[in-house]
C-alpha cells in the first residue's frame, strides 16, 4: 500500500486527494485563488474525518512544485514541508506542468487512437502579457521542450506544428486565439487537479524519488521580483 497526500495550489484552482496506489480515496477542491491558503489545512482535515486513515498513516505527501503563482506555490509547498516534518513523512515534488500535460493525455484518449502517435501536448500557465510557463510533451510523458518560461508570437512551436498536431490546454493556452500559428493547434480546454497527481506521484514514490525536505524550495522558472522591483 502507498497511501500519498497530494497538493495543488499552483495555479488558479487548488485541490486535494489522498490516493491508496492508483486509487483516489477523498477529494477537496478551491476555486477561489486567493483564499488557498484558508482552504488548504481544513480540506486535509476534512478528508482525513471522513476516510478510515489518520495523518500518520500516510507514506508521503506530494506538492505540485511549479511553475504557477508564486503565492500558491509557497502555500503548497509550506503546507507539505510542515506535515513531513510533524509527521516524519518523505516529500515528493512534482512539476506542474508534468501535472497538466497527464491530464490533457488522459482527455484526449490517444492510447486509442492512430492519430496518438501524433499528438504532442503543450500546457500553459498564464505569466502576464503573452509570456507562459510550458513545455512540449508526448503522449509517453516525454519532454521533447522542458518546461520553461516562454513569450508566445505567431512562430511559437512553428517546426513542431509543421510536423505534428498539438494540444495546447491551461490558463495560457487562451493567447494562442490572438495568433495565427496553424490548424495543427488544437486549443483544449481540460482542467487539471490532485486527481492527475496520483500516477505521478505514485511513480516517484516507488522510485525513492524524494526531494530534500531542509532545502525545498519553489520553482518559479523565473526571477521573483517584488513591486519595488528588488529581489525578496
């Protein structure tokens, strides 16, 4: 049994699961972005009330580590240091966009599909103006672009489309609607949650893939700057 606490506040919507290997046992979601912080905690608590485990049944707790909002990320990634901490449980780190590609995977089918073997997969995390978090995905998971930031123009992926169709998803992909990149974009609109992170997470899980707990820290994908324009 690897029972898994996963955590998503990377992005806009929040969400929580607790997995029993590929089995999702309880489900919390937030839709409200800036009250992340005032969700996380009673959703973990509600959950654990409601299913037959305690905290310290858990095997380890995972955290969607970034990119995403520089606020969430921190929310996420404090909540998952302290219970690993109190709890003396390994934390596993998974990217964000890793997350949200799995989704679009597991939406599109492709493992029935001829047209799989020519589907890409491109999430995108809104960054302000035309600039993204993403990366290029295929449908086995591998990175053909690591994750990056990135500001989209009407080249954006040109050698990729001339070659293949890509489903681009998430908060960014709406800014694609403002450029002429090709009938190969396939614009999705599938959310991604927790939900998505309990293959991911289970994975790392039976590797040992743990991240040094003293040491986390975000991956932002790019500097943080505060109003004033210095660093925090």
């Amino acid at each position: 049994m690897a029972l898994i606490l996963n955590i998503d506040t990377a992005t806009e919507f929040a969400s929580v699961c607790i997995s029993n290997e590929n089995e999702m046992i309880a489900y919390r979601e937030n839709l409200e972005q800036k009250s992340h912080a005032s969700f996380l905690q009673p959703a973990i608590k509600k959950m654990f009330d409601e299913c037959k485990f305690v905290l310290n049944d858990l095997d380890a707790i995972a955290v969607t580590n970034g990119p995403g909002s520089y606020t969430g990320l921190r929310v996420g990634l404090t909540s998952a240091k302290g219970l690993c901490f109190a709890l003396n449980k390994p934390l596993i780190l998974l990217n964000t966009l890793e997350v949200m590609a799995l989704a679009s995977i597991d939406e599109s089918g492709v493992e029935n599909e001829e047209l799989g073997n020519e589907l890409l997969f491109c999430p995108m995390i809104d960054a302000r103006r035309m600039e993204v978090f993403t990366a290029l995905y295929d449908k086995s998971l591998n990175i053909l672009i690591a994750p990056a930031a990135m500001v989209l123009d009407s080249q954006s992926f040109a050698d990729q489309l001339a070659k293949n169709k890509i489903v681009f998803s998430g908060s960014g992909s709406s800014k694609l609607q403002e450029l002429n990149i090709g009938d190969n974009a396939i614009v999705s609109n599938v959310l991604y949650s927790a939900k998505n992170m309990i293959k991911l997470s289970l994975e790392k899980y039976q590797q040992k893939g743990f991240a040094d707990l003293a040491y986390s820290a975000p991956d932002y994908h790019k500097e943080f700057y505060t109003p004033m324009g210095t660093k925090p």
